[in-house]
C-alpha cells in the first residue's frame, strides 16, 4: 500500500484542505489565506467583528501534522498573539 503523497501547500487541493480544517477547528473565527511566496501559504484568523485573532502565520511545507489541530494550534502560538488575544479554541485549553 502506498503512502499517502503529501500535498505542496501552495496547490489549491491544500489550501482547501486547510480551509476546512481551520473552518472545523476555529469556528469562532474566520480564516483568510494570503498568497505565499515561493511554495509557501499563510493565513490570519479573525473573530466575526473583524479583530485578528491571530498574527500571519506561514506555512513552509506540509509536515505529518501541518493539518491537525494540535499543529495548526501550535504555528499559530508561535506566530503570537495579537490585542484581542488567540482565538476562543485556544484560549479556552
């Protein structure tokens, strides 16, 4: 059985991939993707008033846990937080 082929974040079956993902795992906020340079994607979340809730985070390349929770919660911490604080998904751990 073959392993399943990781996807290059700058095609658009992965950016649908991490649309869902944040959608599902962030529900209190609304992601937007912002075009990457060089092979690389990066996103912003924002809470429905329009507040970041998140500083830009890139995406270099996809990871075995770029697409989980646990993963896009920690590149999000690194990332930092912004004046009105992480999203309530993160907050609330």
């Amino acid at each position: 059985m073959k392993a399943p082929k990781k996807l290059g974040v700058s095609t658009p079956q992965f950016r649908t991939a991490l649309l869902r993902t944040l959608k599902n795992d962030f529900p209190s906020c609304e992601p937007r993707i912002e075009a990457g340079e060089r092979g690389r994607i990066a996103f912003q979340l924002f809470d429905t008033n329009g507040n970041a809730r998140s500083q830009l985070v890139t995406i270099n390349r996809h990871m075995a846990d770029t697409l989980t929770r646990s993963g896009l919660s920690r590149l999000i911490q690194t990332a930092g937080a912004t004046e009105t604080g992480f999203p309530n998904e993160i907050e609330s751990r």
